[in-house]
C-alpha cells in the first residue's frame, strides 16, 4: 500500500478540523473539499482556479457545511424528492508515514 505523502496528511488533517469545526462527526466531501483547497499550490486548487474563483468555492463550501439541513438524513432534505439512496462504503485506510 502507498504511504501518504505530507500534503495528502495535511489536507486530511485540515479536513477533520473542518468537520469538528462545524460539529460533524465524519468527515464528507464538502470537508475534503475545503481541507485540499486550503492548499494553494495543490492539483485540487489549482483545477478549481481555472474555472472558478477558490475563495468563492471555500465559501460556499463552508456555507453549505453550516446549513441546518446537512446534518439531516435524506428523507427529510428537499434531495428525497429524487428516489436517493444511501450506500455504505469501504472503509477508507490510510498508511502515514512511519506507520
């Protein structure tokens, strides 16, 4: 399996503080979002930077993040209208250096 590098344990790690930040107990897209455009010298920042302004995507991230509907299941979001259904994934496994 392939280490993480420093840059890929930064943005995890910015991405839990986002989700504590707000009070989440996962840490989602939205947050990985915000933790990998938190890089300025990133591919994620600088993909995003050819199309949209980072500072306007951070903060509708972190708008959407604040959102009293986040938190709730699916059935109660406006989204429920779409017949979604939720899917259990993977568990995701990291190797950090020196592990």
């Amino acid at each position: 399996m392939p280490t993480a590098t420093a840059r890929v344990v930064k943005a995890l790690k910015r991405s839990e503080e986002v989700a504590a930040e707000f009070g989440h107990e996962h840490v989602g897209t939205e947050h990985l979002m915000v933790g990998l455009l938190a890089d300025p010298h990133g591919i994620a920042t600088q993909v995003v930077a050819k199309h949209a302004d980072v500072g306007e995507v951070i903060a509708e991230l972190r708008r959407l993040l604040g959102s009293p509907s986040y938190n709730r299941p699916v059935a109660e979001t406006q989204e429920s209208n779409h017949n979604l259904q939720v899917v259990p994934l993977p568990k995701l496994t990291i190797k950090f250096p020196g592990q």
